[in-house]
C-alpha cells in the first residue's frame, strides 16, 4: 500500500479516538509537485491555526522584506557637548525602527543586551559625554506609538512572556523573568527570590499560593495603566530551585532607556533624569552609533523555531511601515490577509479566513488546512524558499513543521520533501487529554507520511 493509503489507514484510527469525538479537525495533503490533493478532510472548514499561522507572516516578511533586511536602531543625541565640562545640554535617544533583536540573548554574543550596552557607553565617553539631562527610548519612526497588544489576546497571555507588546523599540525581547519558590507547606504564600532585568517603576504583588498540584503563574497588569502587577497561580510544593516565570514588560521603550541610564551612572556618567519613552522628531540629531541587527533570515529561523510572538507582531507592522500598505494600527488586519489574496490569486480566496494577528496567539483567527497548505506549496517557487524559509521550520519527529497550540487545539504544517508532501493539519477541542499525549497521537498519525 503506498503512502497515502497507508496515511488514511492511520487517519481512521486517530479519529476513532474518544478524546476527539468532540472535536472539529481537518486535514489536507498536496503533491508538492504539482499541488494536487491527495488527501483531505473538511478541508474548507475555518480553525485557530494557532501558531501554524507564523508560516505565513515568515512567507511575507521574506517576500516584501528580503530574506538580508535588518533593522537599523540609532543611538543620537540633541544639544551641544560643553568640551570643558563634559556636560551635554541635551538628551542622548535610542531610536528604535522595530528590532526585535535588540539585546536578545539568542544570538552571536556581541550582540547581546550586555554587548551593545557596552559599546553604548564606550561611544559615549568617547564624545566626550560625561553629564546629560537623560536617556529617551524613542519610538517616532513607528509614528511614536506605545507598547502594543494585539486585540484578541486574552488578559492571561499578556503578563507572560509570549504575550509581551511589541513597539519601534523593542529590548531583551520584552521579557523579564521572576525567580519563584514554593512555601513551606500547602495553602502557604510562595516567595518571590529574584527578580531578573526587573524594568523600572514596576511595582510586583505577590499572590501566589503552594499547592500539591501542578499549576500555572501568570502576572496580571493593573487595568488603570498604573505600573503594578498582580502575581498570581499555584507553586508546586515539590517545584525545582529554578522554578521561574518569564514575563511581560509593560514598556519596552522605557526599559530600554533605563537599562543605559543605570549602566551610565555605574560606569561614572551623570544622568540627571529617569529613563522615560518620547520623540525626536522635532530635534536636530548627531549620530553616535549605528545598531544592525542580524539579517531577517536568521530572524526567521528564530520566530519559527522557538515560535516567539513578538516577532510576528513586528515583522508585520515592518511591512506596514515599510509598504504603506496600512496603518501601523491596522496591519494586523490586512497585511496578511492581503498578502494570502496575492498569493493565492484566486477568487474568493479568503472566504472562510480570519487573520487578526502574526503569530496565531488570537483566538479569533480562523484558517483552512487547504488555504493553509497551498499557501506552503505556492511559496516554493520563491527564490528565498530553499535556504531562508524551509531551513527556518523547526524539525518535529523528525518532519520539518511548524506546529501550533491554544487550549484544546493543536495545528501543525510543512513538508516532507523527500516524499513531495505538503499538509496542514488542525484540531480544536479534544477533550479529556493532555496537551502532550495529544500531540504523540498526531505524530504517530503522521508517521505513515515518513
């Protein structure tokens, strides 16, 4: 029996399941070759594609970007320098054009927070800077917006780390992380140990409990805007001495400024303000440092294989930018979906296709398996496909994909080029079953496609 015979053989038995006789799920196979289907099931139906979705925003980063882009991020400064005293009657800016690199850990190591702190520095005592009025993290080129969330996330996912805004300035990847340790007993308070890269004026209320059970931690910011945040969930009694949380920073901007402010008055520089968010757009600038980030193709490689959110967020808002094709506002809405019309070309190709971010966290996308998968056999003809896309799938046992999980749905798409197999699969609500037993049962489907 070949392949796809013995595929559907497999597929009989996942959807005998009981955990699935709830569900909705779909299923489509193409020829890589010539884009036929080999296999379908409710292949027109709309399901959250979770974070399968990041293919997509990869595939028009890559095509309206080019697979080289980078992102530039200025460190200027306005005012004159006194060559006496040192005394800068002006502010020094980072201005920001939507990294989400900057002072991430992911990559080489001269390019980590630490590294381009120092480098910072360094340029700025060699302008002769010994005093300055203070650090802005400046958000003009991105039309001087704040933070963004996307709509549709829930107010769970925005304290953690995968949920974390994303503005013009971007650093560290937006995150912080919280060292945590249980209690000393059950229905005892659980004890914050440390607090890493802690942004500034953030004020933490601890809340957590410990329990016998296994449970989640989640930061909860305040609704009225003020800088607190509500610690909350359950810390197993047994938990391990690393036991953390990584979270949200509620300003990325900020946290960036205030990062070189301390730095500066540790190395002997005067700053007399705090760090604060702001513009220059109506000053007059000297360049002090230019900032490259890595190259989008190895910034690809890292969104679809970690599957860090904040990436797709960027990486569409870049191409709103960059395009005009819409407002920074509304680039979520469009951008994608319009770029699915241009590569599909045919009508009514987004019937049935709801897009309303880039990274697949909302629970308000909605995608077919079908349009899912001839998306991932039309880009194949891209020059970028070989080396900056297909490369950039994580491969999952042993299959390159991208996968995708929400609460009860699990999605995953790619290829198996040695057998010319392009699929996406969804499911959404199977019940009764952990994520990870779930996912075992899809890979053993899977395997009769190896």
């Amino acid at each position: 029996m070949d392949r796809i015979g013995n595929f559907s053989n497999a597929w009989q038995k996942f959807i005998q399941d009981p955990h699935v006789a709830h569900a909705v799920y779909s299923m489509t196979i193409l020829d890589g070759r010539t884009g036929s289907i080999l296999f379908e099931h409710a292949k027109d139906v709309g399901l959250p594609p979770a974070s399968s979705l990041k293919t997509i925003t990869a595939a028009a980063a890559l095509h309206y970007l080019g697979a080289n882009y980078t992102y530039e991020t200025l460190l200027q400064y306005s005012g004159k320098i006194d060559t006496v005293t040192g005394f800068l009657d002006g502010y020094i800016y980072i201005v920001g054009s939507g990294d989400p690199s900057l002072g991430s850990w992911r990559y080489d190591e001269s390019i980590t927070a630490d590294s381009i702190v120092k480098k910072w520095i360094e340029t700025i005592k060699k302008a002769g800077i010994r005093k300055c009025r203070g650090i802005i993290g400046d958000t003009s080129r991105w039309n001087n917006t704040k933070t963004m969330i996307i709509d549709g996330w829930t107010w769970n996912d925005i304290g953690h780390w995968y949920g974390t805004g994303h503005s013009a300035l971007n650093w560290r990847e937006n995150e912080f992380t919280i060292e945590i340790q249980p209690g000393s007993s059950i229905n005892t308070s659980a004890h914050i140990i440390a607090i890493k890269n802690p942004p500034p004026r953030l004020k933490i209320i601890n809340e957590l409990m410990t329990s016998s059970l296994e449970g989640e931690v989640s930061l909860y910011f305040s609704v009225d805007g003020s800088n607190v945040g509500y610690l909350r969930g359950i810390v197993p009694l047994d938990a391990s001495p690393n036991f953390n949380v990584h979270c949200a920073v509620p300003d990325s901007a900020v946290y960036a400024a205030h990062e070189l402010t301390q730095e500066l008055r540790i190395n002997g520089i005067y700053v007399k303000q705090e760090a604060r968010a702001g513009s220059s757009e109506n000053e007059k600038l000297s360049l002090l440092n230019i900032h490259q980030s890595p190259p989008l193709s190895k910034l690809i490689e890292q969104f679809l294989r970690i599957s860090i959110n904040m990436y797709g967020e960027v990486f569409v808002k870049t191409i709103a930018h960059r395009t005009g094709k819409s407002s920074l506002l509304d680039a979520p809405l469009k951008i994608l979906p319009s770029y699915v019309h241009t590569l599909l070309d045919i009508e009514n190709s987004l019937d049935g296709i709801a897009i309303t971010d880039g990274s697949g966290l909302s629970r308000s996308n909605r995608l077919s398996t079908y349009a899912l998968a001839r998306i991932l056999f039309t880009v194949q003809k891209q020059p970028w496909f070989d080396n900056a896309y297909y490369e950039a799938f994580p491969t999952i046992n042993g299959l390159r994909m991208k996968s995708g999980t929400l609460m009860n749905t699990i999605a995953y798409a790619g290829y198996i080029k040695e057998h010319s197999f392009v699929f996406s699969f969804m499911i959404n609500n199977y019940h009764d079953e952990t994520a990870p037993n779930m996912r075992k049962k899809i890979w053993n489907m899977l395997d009769a496609l190896k």
